[in-house]
C-alpha cells in the first residue's frame, strides 16, 4: 500500500529513488482503533478501502502520490559476496 509514495526500491546492484531513514519509529502512521473499525465496516459492507485515505506518512511528506522515482534518482549499491 505504501509504494504509492515516492520511495526507493532495489533492483540488481541499482537503488532506485530517494531513501531516508524513517523520521518516526515506521515511514507509515500505524492504524489506531478507529482505522481498523474502518476497514472491517468497508469489508462488512462490501465497500472498498482507498489507499489515500487509509496510508498516511508519518513526519515526512511525500514528493508524489504517482509512480515512484519520478525524480529520477539511480544510485549503484555495493555488492558483497
């Protein structure tokens, strides 16, 4: 659900997008009761969860609520064998 924020990824030996180090204890603000509620209500009902109103960052903000690495960021990661 997160990857809808501008985050990094690895693919082979390439890191793909910005990473930082989360500024809380998660990137993501953990559900609270109220958000659980929601979700079992949606699924009770038939109804679906939208992920904009579900995953919210927790003390940054995202760049892009599109595909990641729109800034176009590719860094060569090391290779330890």
């Amino acid at each position: 659900m997160a990857m809808m924020f501008d985050c990094s990824y690895v693919r082979m030996w390439d890191r793909f997008g910005r990473y930082f180090p989360s500024p809380k204890e998660f990137y993501l603000k953990p559900f609270n009761a109220s958000g659980i509620n929601m979700v079992g209500e949606r699924h009770d009902s038939g109804k679906l969860c939208y992920i904009e109103d579900m995953v919210k960052a927790w003390g940054w903000n995202p760049t892009t609520y599109n595909k990641h690495n729109q800034e176009k960021i590719i860094r060569k990661i090391r290779h330890y064998e």
